[in-house]
C-alpha cells in the first residue's frame, strides 16, 4: 500500500505541472478531471512514465499525460532532437530535416508541430504535403541530403495509436548513440516554457509530387523480369492500403512495373484514421485481409495484397492446390521474396559473391538455408529495420545489398530507403508472382519448391498482450522467470542451445559451456533451440504492450504432394510447444 501511495504522490505531482498555464485550456481541463475522479486508473496509466524510444521509436495511446502522444510530449521529443542536431550537426552552415505522417488522427497536427518546433530552432524543414508511405520519408531524408527526419505514425496498431519515427542523415531510424542522447536532451527540458512552438514559416519547404516520383523512379530500378511482367501484365491482383497511405503510390508503382489489371477494394481506398472497415489495420490479422479477399473470389484474382497504414508491411493472399485463398504468413513473404531476387540474380548473370541478405534472429533459418546454398552471405541482427539498415551502413560501398526482412511482413528490397517498404515489396512481389506464372506455379507452389530444396519449417507468433503499468511489471517477471528456470526440453526434444542477448551469451545446454556473441548492443530477448531444429524466440515488444513468443519447428518435405502432411504435423507440433511454455 506504501509504495501504492509513493506512486500516485508522484503522479499527482507531475499531473499537477500540466495544470499550469503553460499547457492549453483543453489539456488543463482534462488533467483536473482526472486529478478529481474517484477512480485513480485513467490517471496513473498518463502519468506514470514518460514515452521512450522502442524499436519503433516513441509511440502510445494519443491522449492527455507524459505517458501519452499529444503535442507536448511530441514537442519534448523535437526540442530533445533539435538540441541534438545542433550539437551533433554544429559544423553545417545549415541543417536540415524531412518531415512526414500517415493518415491517423492527430497525424497531420502533429506534423505540423514538428516542423515548426525544428524550424523555431533555426532548421529548414521538408515537410511533405499530405500523408506518405513511411519508406518515403526515409528515402526523402536521403534524397535531400537532410541529417534527420521524423515521421508521425503508429505503424499498424489500433487507432487509439500514434508515434513518432525519429530518423538519421542515413535514412534509418536512431539507434545508440544517438538514442540515447536524443533522450538525455528531452530529459533536459525541464518546463513547456523551453519548447519553441512557434514556427518560422521561412525555414520550412513543403514537397511533395518530385519527391514521389523520384522515390517510385528508384523503385522501378529493382526490376528483374519486365519480360514476365509484359507477358502477364493483365493478371488480377486485388491490393488494399487498409484505409492508409499506400493508396496512391503502390497502384502507381505496379502501372509502372507494367501491371494493367490491378484491383480495388474501393470502401479501403478511403483515407481515414477510424479504420472503419478493420479492428486492426494489420495484414498480419486475417480479419483485415477479408474485403480484400472476398474481392478476389468475387473477381477470380491471381493475387491478393495489402499495406498497412503507413504502407511499410505488406500482406499477400495466393491460391492452394483446391483453388482457395491462403495468407501467406511473415516468414513466407520474405522466403519468397528473398528466393525470387537471389534466383534471378543468379539468372542475370549479376552475382559476384560480394552480395549479401539480412534477416532479423526471429525470421525463419530457412533463409539461412536459401541463402548458404546460393554462396550468398547472410547476416542476423535484431527484431526491427533499423537493425538491418545498420547491417546496410556497415556495409556501405563494399558488399552489394539484395534485400532483408523480418517475420513481422516488413522487406526492403532496396538501400535508397533504410525502412521497411511495401512500396517496393508490393511491386516486386507482383512481378515475382508473374515470374512464376511463366513456369506455371503461384506463390504455394513456389513455397512447396523451397521447402523440398531448403527444408520444411513451419512458424508461428503468439502475443501476450499485457496493458499498463501491472502489464508491464508482468511481462519483466515472465522474462525473468524463463532466464531463471530454462525449459530442459521443448515439444519433446532436448534444449541443446540457450541464446541470451541481455547477457550476449550462447550457452550449451549439455556442457554449460558459454561463448560471446557478437552483436552491437544488448537486447532484452532469450531464445532456445531444440535438438530436432525447434527454435523458440521470446521478447517484449518494443512499441507494443505484449510479450512476443516466435516458434519455428521443422519438418520433412521431399514432393509437394507432402505439403498438407508435413504442415498438419508441424501445427500439432507448435500446440504442443504452446502447452510446453505455459502460452496456449
């Protein structure tokens, strides 16, 4: 009970600063209501924390509080950042930053905010204008020569959501030391009195059509196969933006590939923060897929895909051997993609063996498999694409990047942009799946063809979802538990190896013996891996209020007749995993 009052004490004390006159008669109202309710819930969940930078940034239920997105906590962060710039950037004679947001609510309000906080400070300001594609914003920043950019999105979460992306001179989101810096410089700004909210209209250059086309100029230079495509240019493919920012560019990026045939959902077309169609705006949920679907029966369409609000994941629809639609999950789309790109490469004459592919240590190892058997190198990183746009800087102008993806239905086909696209990966996967209808197979079968070369795996992704401050304090107890009582076997099988990325050890689980790994920082994530291949992956979300569980079981595969067997047995499998861990 003590400590119960030490909390709301605290609360109460910072919810009583946004009492002052600082703060705008709505947002004054609000936290007095709160302050008098009975209730102490509502006002604890606003003011218990402040927001941090997960592996997505700052991002969080829009409402009044430092624990919610509103325009002062969005005003911290870009007077934190801003102070960083001019730091960090004090030798340029000007810097400069891009500026985007996708079509939630607050998005655009938000953005505006941003672009006069930075150019308040003295830093001229791209600010696109309307709603883009989150890819672009990264490519813009590139484009531009900017030495930052941020993004206001909350990426596919639900609608109570927004955030804020927070990008480098590369293109790709922060990451140490400019994390952490950025943060010490928002932590410094003690009072609402010493952000700059009022704009300098002259520091700031709205953009926007040659920056699109630009960006979907670059996009076309990925083509591999414009014969397969002109030969199959009238295939219907039904796509859907989910009511967000790819409704322009993607359908334009595949006419420019050459497809003539593409397919609207026409109540999805519609721009709105709502998401009115959907409970989630994720490709990831079959739910979300289901107009999209429902129109490709109605149409008899080849293909079906979708983006998600901010167009970065991609989702894909493809026919089974009875002719119904399937979703293909993260994993598959990237095997796919990644398999279609290292083959025509191969066929092209284009690989000298200084390529290479990135994938996120929860993504498949079948891509590993793929990729040792092609001579193309591979590299692991962590969950989230700035990871994987650091692999891309390290590698700058000495290996040849052909493309990376994590399970979660992000891919970048590209290094002109450093996050995830499904701009790009739209259109590629289009021209991949008229790649294969020139040899007479879809997407399942293309699948079935690199189980039998690579190896059968199977994967799925179990959330448990935990709100709030108790929510939180939860998930830290489960982690803590798995790192002190490890599983000794799993479905069945031995653990043999025990990864743990806080500690940065691999542990033999027969010897005890331990080796470093090498990867840039630590993270907090545990995985076990199984005599048999089983793989289990557990961490926090960083821009979700969930613990992720990621299985990957594997299985024998020799002809595709074996499919529907070997996917029956691994499904049976991963119930039984569930049961293992206690998450079924």
């Amino acid at each position: 009970m003590e400590n119960n009052k030490e909390l709301l004490d605290a609360v109460k004390a910072k919810a009583q600063v946004w009492l002052s006159e600082g703060y705008d008669d709505n947002t004054r109202a609000e936290v007095k209501r709160m302050l008098e309710a009975e209730d102490n819930t509502e006002l604890i969940e606003a003011f218990y924390k402040d927001l941090e930078f997960g592996t997505g940034g700052l991002r969080g239920i829009m409402g009044v509080g430092s624990n919610r997105m509103n325009i002062y906590t969005v005003g911290a962060a870009t007077q934190g950042l801003a102070n960083y710039l001019k730091e960090a950037f004090a030798d340029l004679p000007q810097i400069s930053v891009a500026v985007g947001h996708d079509v939630r609510n607050n998005s655009r309000l938000f953005a505006e905010i941003v672009a006069d906080i930075f150019s308040a400070n003295g830093i001229k300001v791209y600010l696109f204008d309307s709603f883009r594609p989150t890819p672009e914003l990264s490519f813009a920043i590139r484009h531009l020569g900017c030495q930052s950019g941020v993004n206001i999105t909350a990426s596919h979460n639900p609608k109570e959501y927004n955030g804020y992306k927070a990008y480098w001179e590369d293109g790709a989101q922060i990451i140490a030391p400019h994390d952490t810096n950025i943060i010490d410089h928002v932590g410094r700004i003690k009072g609402v009195d010493e952000i700059k909210f009022k704009g300098d209209k002259s520091n700031i250059t709205i953009i926007g059509k040659e920056v699109d086309d630009a960006f979907l100029a670059a996009i076309k230079g990925l083509q591999l196969s414009p014969d397969a495509v002109k030969a199959n240019h009238d295939m219907k493919i039904v796509y859907t933006p989910i009511h967000g920012t790819g409704v322009n560019l993607i359908p334009e990026s595949l006419a420019n590939y050459g497809f003539t045939n593409i397919i609207h959902v026409p109540e999805q077309d519609i721009t709105d923060g709502n998401f009115p169609t959907v409970a989630s705006p994720n490709p990831e949920v079959p739910s979300a897929m289901a107009m999209a679907i429902a129109k490709a029966k109605e149409v008899g369409a080849d293909l079906v895909m979708a983006s998600d609000p901010d167009a970065d994941r991609v989702g894909a629809v493809t026919r089974n051997a009875a002719g119904e639609y399937v979703l293909l999950n993260g994993n598959q789309i990237v095997m796919i993609l990644l398999n279609y790109i290292m083959t025509r490469n191969a066929e092209l004459g284009k690989l000298t063996g200084n390529e290479y592919i990135v994938k996120t240590i929860v993504t498949t190892e079948t891509i590993k498999s793929i990729a040792d058997k092609n001579n193309i190198r591979m590299f692991d990183c962590y969950t989230g694409f700035k990871w994987i746009a650091a692999v891309i800087r390290d590698h700058e102008n000495t290996a040849r990047y052909l493309g990376g993806g994590e399970e979660s239905y992000g891919f970048l086909a590209e290094d002109f942009a450093r996050d995830k696209d499904a701009v790009s990966a739209v259109s590629l996967l289009a021209e991949a799946a008229a790649w294969a209808k020139e040899r007479g197979m879809n997407f399942m079968q293309m699948l079935q063809d690199i189980y039998i070369k690579y190896g059968f795996s199977r994967e799925a992704g179990i959330s448990l979802v935990r709100q709030g401050k108790k929510g939180a304090e939860e998930i830290q107890e489960i982690m803590k538990n798995f790192r002190a009582n490890p599983p000794k076997s799993i479905g069945g099988s031995p653990v043999i190896t025990i990864k743990d990325y806080e500690t940065l050890s691999a542990t033999d689980a027969v010897s005890g013996n331990t080796v470093k790994m090498d990867m840039p920082v630590t993270s907090n994530v545990i995985q076990y891996f199984t005599e048999d291949g089983t793989k289990i992956s557990v961490r926090p979300s960083g821009t979700e209020p969930k613990i992720k569980f990621y299985v990957e079981v594997r299985g024998k595969m020799t002809e595709a007749a074996d499919y529907e067997s070997a996917t029956a047995a691994a499904d049976a499998k991963i119930e039984v995993i569930k049961k293992d861990l206690g998450i079924d």
